[in-house]
C-alpha cells in the first residue's frame, strides 16, 4: 500500500514484528516505525489505512521500494546492511551516530560508549544516546543493537519488547 504526504511517499509492510510504516524522499529513505508507535515527529508513520496511489515514477518511489524490499529482507534473515540513501535531518553530531550504526554488522551489539570512543568523543555516552534516541528509521538504522556498558538493553524508541525480538532474530540467523 503506498500513501503520499507531501514530499514524500509512504507504505505500509507487514513483518513477522508487525505493522511498518515506511516513508520515503526523492533524497532516500526518512522513516521507518512500528505502526501505531510512540514516534519522533520526524517519523510520523503512515496512516493504518493510508491511500493508494498509482505508483509514482521518481526518486521517491525508487527508494520506498529499496527500503521496502530491504525490510523485507532482514525479516526472512538477509544479514546485509541497508546501502540505500537516506534522508536524515539533525545536527552533525547526530547524523555521525546515525551513519556510525549503519557499520554495526547483523547479530553484533555495540554499547554507547564504545560508539561515542570511535567518535572521539568519549565519556558522551549519554549524547550518543540521545542522538539514537531521536533514530527515525527502526531496523534499517540498527540502533536495536547498541546496548548498555553492561552488555543489557537499554532504552529503545519502540519499546525493549521489539529491541529484544530484533536482536534474537539475529542471533538465531546469524
């Protein structure tokens, strides 16, 4: 199902963890998120019943089908990291956490200091976590696998429930 909102395209994929909303630009990919989730503004999801539209040629419609056919792939257990363009707003500190995840291979957990140590800003744990905390593109950004010093899960935009099952889908794949 494909639904537009101004500037951008969206659609709805279902997924062995439910409902995804995914979002895209004539720049790349901005959203991905649990239909129905507590979301940024950035990732507003698309409606439950969004619009059909005839499909648009473009830019857009060709990155909502590299994502939607990525998504789709990492659910039945492709460990390849999205290489799609994206379209992400932020200061440049936050869009260095957000490509830094990128790099995070499937089945691997990083914790947020080690992530804020690369960056060469260490001891910023908590500023590395904020800037994944406002991550709009669940999954494909894999902010599920960054995890506390102590090797637990810590905070999750779309609940620890889902973080949990994403990070044992990998184990069991990878």
């Amino acid at each position: 199902m494909i639904g537009t909102d101004s500037d951008r395209l969206q659609a709805v994929v279902d997924t062995p963890f439910g409902r995804f909303s995914v979002a895209a630009t004539a720049q790349g990919l901005c959203a991905v998120a649990p239909l129905g989730s507590r979301t940024t503004a950035a990732s507003k999801p698309a409606p439950e019943a969004a619009p059909h539209v005839e499909t648009e040629p473009g830019a857009a419609h060709a990155h909502l089908g590299a994502a939607t056919t990525a998504l789709r792939a990492y659910c039945a257990g492709d460990p390849t990291p999205y290489g799609g363009a994206l379209d992400l707003a932020g200061s440049e500190f936050r869009l260095r956490v957000l490509r830094r995840l990128l790099g995070i291979p499937f089945g691997a957990q990083v914790t947020y200091g080690a992530i804020a140590r690369e960056l060469g800003v260490p001891g910023e744990a908590r500023a590395v976590g904020q800037a994944i905390a406002a991550n709009p593109i669940a999954i494909l950004v894999p902010c599920h696998r960054v995890v506390g010093a102590d090797g637990t899960q810590r905070g999750y935009a779309w609940g620890l429930d889902l973080k949990g099952r994403l990070l044992a889908h990998e184990l069991r794949i990878g």
